[in-house]
C-alpha cells in the first residue's frame, strides 16, 4: 500500500488532539478504523480525511456522549447528527435552569429563613366529585398530558352538561420532576346534585374526595413555573410538618388563574395539601406516597 497519503498513529494523535491510547480504543470498539495496519509491525496508519471525523469524535465524546453512541451519530449522517446535537443543547440548558433555580431557591432559604412559612394559609376543603384522567409522567411529559387530559374531560363535562364546582387541578401522588416519574390526575370537579357524566372514555373515572384541611400557598408567574415551584411544595411541607401535622394525601396544584403557557407571568398557582392531626402511631407507606403525602 502507498503509505504518503497516510498518517502514522502518532501524527494523527497530534492532527486529531486525540491520545495514542484514545485511537487503540475507538480502533478495539470499531468507532475509528485505521486505514492501514502493519502486518509485521502492528502500526496503525490512517487517512489524512479521517483527522476530522477523528476531531468530531474528540469533540462528541467532550460532551460525555458514551463510545458507542458517538459510532451510531457518525454513522447516521449529518441530520441526524445536528438533531441529536440540538437536544443534548437543550438538555443542558434545561440541566443549567434546574440547577439555577434550586441555588437561587437555597440563597432564598437562607436569607428568609423561617419567614418562609408566614405565606402559608390554612383553608377548610368541602367534600367533591371530580372527574379524573391519570397517567405516570415525569416532567418532561407532564405539560402535554395534561393539556390532552383536559381538554378530553372539557369535552365529556360538556356532554352532560357537567356544572363545575371550582377551579381544574393536579394530584401528585409522588415526586414528579425529570428525574421522577409518578401518577398524576388531572382533576374536573363538579356539582353532584346537577347532571352526572355518561359514556366516559376509557382511562377517565369519577371520584368523590371527602372534606379535608389544605395548607395552600399561591405562587405566580416565574414562580408558578417549574423548578421554582418546587420551592413552593417544599415551603408547605415544611409548615406541615413543623407545626406537628401529617400529611393526609396527594398534594394539590389548583389552576386558580392559568393562561395556558407554563411560564407565562399571569399564572396563579395554588399548592394545596392535605394534612391532619397525627396518628398515634407511625403511618404504613403507601405505593402511591398517599400516605406520606410525597410529590
């Protein structure tokens, strides 16, 4: 073989930024096959067009994108390539806003200290019958059930027609973040003495929610968005449990004023939680965190 147009494996680590050991493993996991191996020396030699897929692979795998992962985008042409490199963009702008809002979230905790719990209210909750679609979602899935759950149960309601009894809200039966998944019910309620819902598609029930005591907070705006809000169940958890009470069920997310658009600045949220006196003993663990009340 003509070896002038090829590059030696040290001449190539220095073109490519690439290490010696770095160019044996991708050659050994089949991510950067050398042109031309020695049959008596063993010498790895490549082709000068290679040193930017080699520069491409140094750069994919600076973004902690696994060995075998960066073969598959190689090999999968450039559009390909450029949408996968879009959504590890977003995902580390959406990492870099979690990350932000829960220091800036600590900073808050820091500064206002107990204070925290003077916005918490107490609200006596009457007994309700609730139209209910769950799914088991995490974030990331979380705004486009909800938008097709409601606007299925809106069109159910209709066809009763329904009369609604207050505002739409969320049960969250555990901890729903974008690490978490846990079933979430969005919640329609209505008059029970007026007309009732039939032929309910499949996946929807009605549910009677007895009489309760909610300790609510309303956050607006930026701080009705996610992550902020998470500040905002944890302040109510904190009141809860300083105060010496247990939590009684799912925690509430109630839509008092909602536009439509998750950041938009003219949301107005209420977080609503179910609490009680103690019991005498030590409450039994529930699969869907009911009983500890988790979010």
């Amino acid at each position: 073989m003509d070896r002038r147009n090829l590059l030696s494996i040290g001449q190539f680590s220095q073109a490519s930024g690439l290490s010696v050991t770095a160019l044996r493993h991708y050659d050994a996991s089949g991510v950067l096959l050398p042109a031309f191996v020695d049959p008596v020396s063993g010498y790895r030699y490549f082709r000068r067009d290679q040193v930017r897929t080699a520069q491409s692979i140094r750069a994919l795998r600076q973004l902690d994108i696994p060995v075998e992962e960066v073969g598959r985008l190689l090999g999968g042409g450039e559009a390909e390539l450029a949408a996968a490199l879009r959504a590890r963009l977003l995902a580390a702008e959406r990492r870099l806003q979690v990350q932000r809002s829960v220091v800036h979230g600590l900073l808050d905790r820091l500064t206002e200290g107990a204070g925290m719990t003077h916005r918490v209210t107490v609200r006596q909750g009457a007994a309700e019958r609730i139209l209910v679609r769950g799914a088991t979602v995490d974030n990331s899935g979380l705004d486009a059930f909800l938008r097709a759950a409601y606007q299925e149960m809106y069109q159910a309601a209709g066809r009763g027609p329904l009369t609604f009894a207050g505002p739409a809200f969320v049960r969250f039966h555990g901890v729903c973040d974008d690490e978490n998944a846990t079933l979430v019910e969005a919640c329609l309620p209505f008059r029970p003495d007026g007309a009732q819902p039939a032929d309910l598609p499949e996946g929807m029930t009605v549910r009677d929610l007895p009489a309760n005591t909610l300790a609510c907070l309303e956050v607006e705006g930026e701080a009705a968005a996610f992550p902020r809000i998470l500040g905002g169940y944890d302040a109510v958890a904190d009141w809860i449990t300083g105060h010496g009470f247990a939590f009684a069920g799912p925690v509430r997310l109630v839509h008092r004023r909602w536009t439509g658009t998750p950041d938009h600045p003219d949301n107005r949220l209420e977080i609503a939680w179910p609490f009680d006196e103690p019991a005498d003993g030590p409450a039994d663990e529930s699969a869907d965190g009911s009983a500890d009340g988790s979010r």
